[in-house]
C-alpha cells in the first residue's frame, strides 16, 4: 500500500531562512509526486509536481523539490521564505499507471514564519 | 476556466440527521475524488467517480456514499451523522480518465466545512 511520511509536523522559521521540507513515500510501482499547499482560509493549491523527466521540479513562488528516487523521497525547497509562505503544506502521490486518481497525502508540515 | 465549485460551503447538523454535499469539476474534467480532512486523521480519501461509475473507495463506512451524474457533477451523502464526521470535505476534479493509464494532476475545490453537534 502507499504511504507518505512528513516528518516536521511544524517548522517556525525567520524570514529570509531557508526552507527545506522532507516527503518520503512507500511504493513499489512508478509514482506521480505533488507538493499541495492550504494558506491559512483558503483552499488546496498545487505547488508543484513530478510526473517524468528532470528530478528537479521548479513551482509555484519560487518553490522547488527534487525527486530522488534511491530514496523514495521528495523534499520541498525555498532558499528565501516570506512572511506568505506561512501555510501548511502536503505531500502526495499517486499511481502512475492506474484506473484511478486516488491520491495519498502525508499528514502535512505546518510552517510559521516569523517576521 | 471555473476551478471546482462547492456547495454548500458550510453546513450545521445534528447527530442522526443526514446530509448531501455538491461538487461541479472544472468543465472538461470526468473524473471526480472526495476527501475528508481533519486535524486528527489528515486527508482521507473518500471515493472517485467517473462516467458516473465509482471507481474507488476509501476505508469508510458505508454511511459515506456519493454519486455522479451525467454532466460529472457529483455529491456525496453522509447518513446517520456522527459527531466525528465534523471535517471539511474536498472535492477534487481531474481530467484522468480510466484505461487511459496515465493519472493527471487532481484540482481542489475549496470544500465544505460540516459541523455535527
């Protein structure tokens, strides 16, 4: 079965620091990535995903995240947040090659940004 | 083009009662997922529909139930509610369609906060 590991629960920084958020996922097929991010009040935004081709996936806002499939994992980068970026942020993934859309999220990284 | 659209967005029940839930998909888009989002449990997914045909399902009883209709709308109904069925709800469109193979980026609405006192 799938699954996805986010293992900050809650990340306060300054800013201007850097970001980095760290995503895992359990499966054995090909798998489609996504960084998901709710602002405070609003809804689910796709940020960015990996389907194919260049491990290194630039979004949203200067947002970027780098597939390394070795280790299973698909870490969130910013090398300058704002005070904006406070959300929190979800990763998921999904089958590649499936009947359905099914995604599976991590329990999420809350980010606090002080200002 | 419209993203996806919910109503109502707010919803007040009481244990017992039941209640329907509206999702429209962003127009081109057929298949359609709902998911559960507390703080406890995270995002769940319910279900997906498409060509008004579930296509799959979450671990959830079977008082969730949903349904989609010949323009890809779709609502979902919970009944007997419970006092742990207070979550937001999110649907989510996509233009993936079964036997296609390949699975497309899915769409948030920006769901329906339901309240079971």
């Amino acid at each position: 079965a799938q699954s996805v590991s986010q293992h900050n629960h809650h990340v306060i920084l300054s800013e201007a620091a850097s970001l980095e958020l760290g995503c895992n996922y359990s499966y054995g097929g090909t798998v489609n990535l996504f960084w998901y991010v709710q602002y405070p009040g609003q809804h689910l935004q796709l940020l960015l995903k990996y389907f194919s081709g260049d491990p290194l996936v630039k979004g949203i806002k200067g947002f970027e995240a780098e597939f390394i499939k070795s280790k299973f994992s698909f870490n969130l980068r910013k090398p300058s947040v704002q005070w904006s970026d406070t959300a929190e942020y979800f990763c998921a993934v999904n089958a590649k090659y499936s009947s359905a859309s099914k995604i599976i999220f991590g329990s999420g990284t809350r980010l606090s940004i002080r200002p | 083009k419209a993203g996806v659209t919910q109503t109502p967005r707010y919803l007040i029940k009481t244990r017992g009662q039941q209640v329907t839930l509206s999702c429209s998909p962003i127009s081109g888009h057929r298949s359609v997922s709902w998911y559960q989002q507390t703080p406890g449990q995270g995002l769940q997914f319910l279900f997906e529909y498409f060509s008004e045909t579930q296509r799959n399902k979450g671990n959830f009883p079977g008082r969730f139930s949903g349904r989609q209709f010949s323009n890809s709308r779709s609502e979902m109904n919970v009944s007997t509610l419970e006092l742990g069925d207070s979550a937001l709800y999110l649907c989510a469109s996509s233009s993936t369609a079964p036997g296609q193979g390949v699975v497309d980026t899915q769409y948030f609405g920006p769901g329906t906060r339901l309240t079971v006192l």
